[in-house]
C-alpha cells in the first residue's frame, strides 16, 4: 500500500533537506494525478464564480491575487529562513515566480500599454509554463502529499493559472499574433540573465543547465545531450507560443 494513501503529519513543517528518502509520490502516480486533477478543477469552478460577481469585485480581486502571491512568497522564505533551509535556489528566478512581478505591473502600472504587453505575456508565456510545472512537478520525488511546501506548489500554479484565466473570461485582453513581439521580447529581456545567474551560482532557474527528470527536457536531452537540449527547449517554447496564438486566432475566426 503506497505512503501517500495514509499520509502524516509528521514532516508537514519539514523542507525536502529534512525528509527521509521515498516519502514523496511519483511523476503521474495517483497521488499526482489528483493532485494536478484537483488544482485544475478547483482554479476553472473558482474562475467561475469570481467572473459571476459584479464587475466592482472582480477588479478588486484582479489586484488582489498579485498582491496574495507576494504575501505567499514572502511566507514561504519565513517559513525556510525559520527552518535554516532558505538557500540561493529559492529566489524568485523561475518562470512561475517571475508571474508575481507580471502580474504585479499588470495590475499596478497606470498605464494602458503596460497593461496590454503583461496581460499578453501572463497568458502566452506564465499560463502554460505554470500548468507543465503541474504536469512535470520536480517536487514530488522529494515531498508527501501532506507538506506545506507540496501544497503551496499546488496552490501557487493554481494562481498563476487563474489570473490569466480571469483576464481572458473578462475580455482584459485580446491576445493577437501580431503582438508575439511582447513575448520574444520578455524572453530576451530575462532569459540571458537568468542563464547568466546560473552558470556562476550553479543553479537551475528556467532548467538551462539540467532538465526536469521525466519531462520533455529531459527526454530532448537524451538525444541532443547537454547543453544540447536547450536548442530543442527554445523551439518547444516557440512552438507552445505559436500554438496558442493559433488558437485565439482560430477561436477570433470563428465567432
């Protein structure tokens, strides 16, 4: 019988550091699908609801959620700063941490331009990003399923998927193939630096210097080797960015 059907308590308050070996659940396992199941669920019902509110509350909410994650990441370096476990691979580098600042100048920026280019970037780039980190989550193999920081995983992606949800239910923005250059620009303007960050720290900010085990990058990089599979990443990027202006496209055509 697997450990996650009977869960503890015991290492609830514990980082990966200081939980034994093999109490964590395998990459789509039960216990991950669920889990990915039930985060996706409950972000659609809640998108559902909010957007059946008046329109006075949904913008309120709107800045809430931005302002909710960088309470929620400051929380969570407290919570490893009180654990001696804060480290320098617990920056705000990834992806799905840079959301917090799209979405904070999204919101926050008076400006009409601002919030056109980071509404875009927030649906284009931080959505899918956020839902392959649920579907190639590298926490599991090191957390139980009841562990804060295996939960606020879940929750966090949850969030960044349902801010860009919400702008699109509402009609915020219109995403248009003709605004990729916001993007690729984006992409220009952190990746490099990133890259940077992590060749001198040796760290894995946006996994340019080693793939997610049983992920696509990982699966590139065992015919392309490494560095080599960054190549594939870029186009896998592309080609995720083109798909889903394809479909906007598409579903514009359409109506």
């Amino acid at each position: 019988m697997e450990r996650w059907l009977f869960p503890s308590m015991e290492f609830f308050w514990k980082q990966q550091d200081d939980i034994p070996a093999g109490m964590g659940y395998p990459l789509f396992g039960i216990a991950h699908i669920l889990s990915v199941g039930i985060t996706l669920f409950l972000t659609w019902v809640i998108s559902c609801f909010i957007i059946r509110l008046e329109d006075r509350k949904q913008r309120v909410i709107l800045k809430i959620i931005p302002v909710l994650m960088l309470g929620m990441e400051v929380f969570k370096d407290l919570f490893l700063i009180s654990v001696h476990r804060f480290g320098i691979g617990y920056l705000p580098l990834h992806i799905c941490s840079i959301g917090i600042f799209v979405f904070l100048f999204r919101e926050w920026l008076p400006w009409r331009w601002a919030k056109e280019v980071f509404g875009e970037i927030a649906f284009i780039i931080i959505m899918p990003a956020s839902i392959a980190a649920l579907m190639f989550a590298d926490w599991t193999i090191y957390y139980p399923v009841l562990n804060f920081m295996n939960i606020y995983s879940y929750v966090w992606h949850g969030l960044l998927i349902l801010y860009p949800i919400l702008l699109i239910k509402r009609k915020e923005i219109n995403p248009s193939i003709r605004h990729i250059h916001y993007c690729l620009l984006f992409l220009c303007v952190v990746v490099p630096p990133i890259y940077a960050f992590d060749k001198h720290f040796e760290c894995n900010y946006f996994f340019v210097n080693w793939p997610v085990p049983n992920s696509p990058l990982s699966w590139m990089a065992s015919f392309m080797g490494t560095p080599g599979y960054l190549l594939g990443y870029a186009g896998l990027t592309i080609a995720v960015i083109l798909i889903l202006y394809l479909g906007v496209e598409l579903k514009r055509i359409t109506r």
